[in-house]
C-alpha cells in the first residue's frame, strides 16, 4: 500500500510541476509580446514618419500610405539602374518593416495567424 500511495503521490507531483512549467512558459511568451508592443509603442514616431502618415493613424490609413511608398519605391522599378535598385530595396525593406510594426501596435497580432 506504501509504495502504491508513494508512486500516486509522485505522480500527481509530476502533474503539478508539468503544469507549473507551462503556466511559466505562457507567462515568459507573454512578457516578450508584451515587451515587443512596448518597443513599437517606442519607435511608432519612426515607423509613422517611414510612412509618412501622421502618428495615430488608422490602419487603413497606413495601408494605403504603404502601398503608395512601395509603388514609388519597388526594386522593379529601377531594375535598369543597380544602384537605384540596391537602394529601393533598402528603402522597401524599411517601408515594409515600418507597416509590418505599426499594424501589429494597432491590431496587438504579430502575424497573420496570431489570435
């Protein structure tokens, strides 16, 4: 009966600790989100002057502020000069990276497939 109660007892200890790690684990992931939004909350003067809209903007402001900067500055448009190029890709992938950052403050979803 000892060993029996002992092995149940270890058992529900294991259950408990596995439980605990992951409430840890969803804890830890929370503190990084939370402290990305915090750095695009930061920087969001940045990303709203990138797109040159003003700072509070909707969303379906900066969307269109941002397909209008990549019509102006695609790679492709420059594919005949190869450093015009280098530099529209350098300034897409800051037009990119400035929407990307101010959708996500503004919706609180990292990703498409986030909640």
């Amino acid at each position: 009966i000892y060993a029996q109660a002992k092995s149940q007892v270890e058992s529900q200890i294991d259950d408990v600790e596995s439980d605990l790690w992951a409430f840890i684990n969803r804890m830890q992931e929370e503190a990084q989100r939370t402290h990305r939004q915090v750095d695009r909350a930061r920087n969001a003067h940045e990303y709203y002057q990138v797109l040159g809209v003003r700072p509070g903007a909707d969303l379906k402001t900066i969307k269109a502020a941002w397909l209008e900067k990549m019509r102006q500055n695609h790679p492709d448009r420059f594919v005949d000069d190869p450093e015009a190029e280098a530099a529209a890709q350098q300034r897409a992938q800051e037009i990119n990276r400035a929407y990307e950052e101010l959708k996500a403050l503004l919706t609180g979803r990292e990703n498409r497939r986030a909640p």
